[in-house]
C-alpha cells in the first residue's frame, strides 16, 4: 500500500512527521509523492498563525477530494490543528477517517490500520506527554542535517501565541536520550544537527533544576563525525553566562543564534507578555558580540501587534537599522482566537500590517546587503547543499546560515563535490541575502 505524508509547519513538526514515516516504515508501508495513486495520506498540520491555519485546511480539504474520486482509502489528519479544531475537523470534513494530538502521532499505525478497515479515529493523549523519539525516523533533509527536538511545549503564555494551548507545558527530553539519537543520525550520515523547541533555553529546568543546554552541547560534541551544531529558538532574557561560555569555547558549535524578540518597543513588549525590555535586548546583543565577536544573530519580529503606534514602528525601525541583525523575519500580526491579544480593542488593519513588515523587510534588505559586501574577501568553511543545475557551481551554506529560512552561497567551481561535504571558499561577491565565492587555494573537502 502506498502512502503519501504532507508535512506542514515548522521544524519541530518536521521532527514528528519524520517519527511517524520511521514507524510507518518499519511496519511496511512504501511512500509516495503522487496523490493520484495514494492508497493512504497523512496530513501533519500547522495552525500557529491564520496563513497556516488556512494553508492546513485548504490541503486537507485537496487531499480529502482523492478520498471521493481516487485511489485514497484512508485520509489520517495529525498536529496543531487537529489538537486546536478536532471537532470540527470531525463534523466538517466527513472524508477524513482518523484525527491525532500532537502527543498521539505515535498512534499513527493504529490509526491506518483502523480506518483501512472502516472504523474512524480519535485520539488525544495527554498534553504533557513526550512522545519519545525511536531510532527510526526517515530524513527528510537530505540527510546531512537533521532537526534534534530536545523539548516540547512552551511556559511563556506571551499573549499572540496559542502554542501553550496545542502544545502544553515545557518538557525536557532527557540528555541520555538525545545523546542516543544524536548517535543515530550521525550514524545515518547527518554531519548538522539543529538544536530546535519552542524554547532550547531553558532545556533541563524541569528535569535537572537548572539549564542545562550548554551541558547538552558539550556531551554532543563529542560526537566524532558531527561536524556542525545550530541552535535556534533562543529567548534573550534565558541565555546564560555558561551556555556563552561553551558557544565560544567548542568549534562544532556555529556561531550563530536565533532570538526570536518580536519588537523592541517597551509598551508593545509588555502587552506581548515578553520578558524583556529594549535596554535588555540591547545588552544581551552586545553581551553576545562581545564574548563572539564573529557571531550570526537572527530575529523574528511581529508587525503591527494591536496597540501599535506609527511612533512605536519607527522605533522598531531604527532598532533594526541600528542592530544590524544578520537575518530577520517579520511577520504581520495574526490575531489567533483563544489569545488574549484577539481580545484587544486597539487591533491594526490588515493593510497598515502588511505595510510596516513591507517596510521592515526591505530596510533589513539593505542592511544585509552591506553585511554581504563586508563579507568579501573572507574565507569560511561551507556545507555543500547541491549542484546547481546546468552551471560549474553548487549551492551550499556557511554557518550564518540554516537551512530554509537564511542565504546561501554559490560556489562557482569545476571541483565534483557532493551534498553534505565541507569545503572552504573565499567570498568573490554578494548579492543582498546570498553570496558567491570560489574554492579557496589551499583546501580540505571532507566526505
């Protein structure tokens, strides 16, 4: 029986999607990517901001139109947006046979088994439990970087963001096991691991008492064959003196960190429910390019949160302009029902939104241009991400750079390199977010 798996929303859903092909792997299933001739889809939805949400419908309801004029015999709905609407999920689209919490996915066979043989499924475990991680997940990154989940939920309840709610409390997973599958992957040809969770900063107060990342990357790195360590989802006001200490002092660690602010005014930051005010993001930021002078910092920012001001967007605007972020992302305000801030009086409209991102984008634009163009003449080592079809150049990745959301660099090259190889180049050019370069003169490519 084939099956075909839509995986849909953030790297941390990417994690659970790619649990679920190990299982269904290993009980036999083959994969598909054609809908035409799926005998089974799973769907493993987002609803984090209202363009997932009605991306995660939409597909669903695409998906479900094979289950009444095609080969689909049964259509499995798992993730955000099952926890968050199970019942209308349930009420709405008839043509779906099984639907799955986000800590239920490893029922997933369960539920095929179930609706191939006509009976419907739901089921919802409690939101404090860790599904644990077992050595079979089926990559789908190509397989020489791979996403380490070390927790799940959040304790923020910052007022726009109904995770809490789909994802429950912050759970550690504890060392030894990540530890294991960090082993496994490697094993598997991963030479990147990217540390994700809604908050890798806190990792180990729940478990050990105290945080406990920065003794987490130190057991990782002495994985032999692991060449690369990312962090992301770093919440300023939780970084640390020791986990500083250990980014600086161990070179598998990237010089690169991803906090996620969301704006710099302090009255906005206060109805966010954020932690911190704009004099402590700013010390935290020199703190960092203090101890890591060489350090990439990248930044989420929310554009137009109710209650702001034209004056409060241009201070955010001068803040960007001033902190010269390496990569930034901005959104525009989602108001998601169930959140305090979809009660608030003052909401921006839509168009005023859309504007000041626009706005914030392109200025960001324009400062990582000039930080491309400083970068020319530097030699760096680079992780080949393919060829580029047709041309002597191949893509790859520096360590300012994770994948699918930063730049890239174009090596231009007659070399035979392969995906997953480590090379050094020296930067010949820049193009606002992307640079170019060629093979360094003297080099050493790893396979």
């Amino acid at each position: 029986m084939k099956l075909l798996f839509i995986s849909l929303g953030c790297d941390k859903n990417l994690v659970d999607s790619e649990v679920m092909l190990g299982e269904l792997n290993k009980r036999g299933y083959s994969f598909t990517e054609d809908e035409t001739e799926a005998d089974i889809i799973v769907v493993n939805t987002c609803c984090f901001i209202n363009d997932a949400k009605e991306e995660s419908i939409n597909t669903i309801l695409e998906m479900a139109e094979y289950k009444n004029a095609g080969s689909c015999k049964a259509l499995i709905v798992t993730g955000c947006l099952a926890q968050r609407y199970r019942q209308e999920i349930i009420d709405e689209i008839p043509e779906v046979d099984a639907v799955l919490g986000t800590t239920s996915f490893d029922h997933i066979s369960e539920a095929i088994e179930e609706a191939l043989g006509g009976q419907h499924m739901t089921k919802f475990d409690d939101l404090q439990k860790l599904v644990k991680s077992e050595n079979h997940r089926i990559l789908t990154t190509g397989g020489h970087y791979a996403h380490l989940k070390i927790a799940e939920g959040c304790d923020k309840h910052c007022t726009y963001c109904i995770i809490p709610k789909i994802r429950g409390t912050y759970r550690s997973v504890p060392m030894e096991e990540l530890v294991e599958e960090a082993k496994y992957l490697v094993s598997q040809g991963v030479k990147e691991l990217i540390l994700v969770a809604q908050e890798t900063t806190l990792y180990g107060v729940d478990l050990y008492g105290e945080k406990s990342l920065h003794k987490l990357l130190k057991e990782l790195c002495k994985i032999l064959e692991l060449y690369w360590i990312r962090i992301q989802y770093c919440y300023p006001e939780e970084i640390y003196e020791e986990l500083i200490q250990t980014i600086a002092e161990e070179p598998k660690i990237c010089h690169y960190l991803d906090l996620p602010i969301q704006h710099c005014n302090d009255a906005i930051l206060k109805r966010m429910g954020r932690r911190t005010n704009k004099q402590q993001l700013i010390d935290k930021i020199e703190q960092l390019r203090a101890a890591i002078p060489d350090i990439a910092l990248r930044t989420t920012l929310i554009a137009g949160f109710p209650g702001e001001t034209p004056e409060a967007h241009e201070e955010m605007m001068q803040f960007v302009n001033d902190m010269e972020f390496d990569r930034l992302g901005c959104f525009a305000y989602s108001a998601e029902e169930d959140t305090p801030a979809a009660t608030f009086t003052d909401q921006v409209v839509q168009e005023l939104k859309e504007e000041w991102r626009d706005e914030i984008m392109e200025l960001q634009s324009e400062v990582c241009a000039d930080l491309a163009e400083d970068m020319i003449g530097k030699e760096l080592y680079v992780m080949v991400e393919g060829k580029v079809a047709d041309e002597p150049a191949y893509i790859g990745r520096t360590y300012k750079d994770a994948p699918g959301v930063d730049g890239y660099i174009f090596i231009q090259t007659g070399e035979m390199l392969m995906s997953g190889d480590f090379v050094k180049v020296r930067v010949t050019g820049a193009m606002d977010y992307d640079l170019i370069g060629e093979i360094a003169d003297e080099n050493e490519f790893t396979e």
